[in-house]
C-alpha cells in the first residue's frame, strides 16, 4: 500500500474524530446555556475579595490545571411566607469569565445575573464607603 493512502485514511480518521468531539461540546455548550437561561437571576452582590486560581478540570485530576476567575461576594437573601419576612447576609464564591472579572472592582456594589454559583453578566456597580 503506498504511503499517500495511509496518509488519506489517517486525515479521514482524524477528521471524523474531530467532527464529532466538537457536535459533543457545542452540545454541552448550549445544555450549559439553557440551564443557565432557567435558573438566571439577577441580585445586587457586594464584592469582597476577587482571585485567579489555576485548578484541575475535574476534581480527582492533577492535570491539566485550567485558570479559573472567582469572585468572592457577600449576598443578601430574603424569603417571605405567610407574611413573616426572614433576610440574611451570606458570602459566596462566584465563578466568571475573563472578561466579566475585568469589569468586577473590590469594595463595590454590582447588581449581576447569576445562576448558580456562575456571574453570567455584570450589569452594573457603585462604589460603597
């Protein structure tokens, strides 16, 4: 068999394999979005403290080691039933992308959409103090 066959059915071999890893993950791309889009709300958060921490993809892992952005905020959270109102104040570790944690300031008011433990969008801030 010559060479140039062998290199034909190793690139059909590798594109087949590329073309489906990648249906897989913009299928988990948009499972992540419609999760998100549901379970989205938006709350006003007071920034205390904001990191990059480079951790493992799955817990158990050593490698690789991705960057993470983590936010670490303090939350008030209200509930109300049968008239009786109960409020608290908790602090959070928020996840977020590049490009919201540039926008995120310590020692600030942000009003942010958050689902989860995940800040999709930061809508706005004030400073406090």
């Amino acid at each position: 068999m010559p060479w140039w066959t062998s290199t034909i059915i190793i690139l059909v071999v590798l594109g087949v394999a590329y073309y489906f890893l990648y249906r897989k993950m913009k299928q988990r791309t948009n499972d992540f979005n419609k999760m998100y889009s549901a379970h989205k709300e938006v709350r006003e958060i007071f920034v205390l403290n904001k990191k990059i921490v480079k951790q493992p993809i799955r817990p158990g892992l050593k490698f690789p080691r991705v960057k993470t952005y983590q936010v670490t905020a303090r939350v008030t959270l209200s509930q109300a039933k049968k008239g009786a109102s109960f409020s608290t104040t908790q602090t959070f570790a928020f996840m977020t992308e590049k490009k919201e944690y540039e926008k995120i300031q310590v020692n600030r008011k942000y009003r942010v959409e958050i689902a989860g433990n995940y800040i999709g969008k930061v809508l706005g801030g004030k400073k406090v103090g």
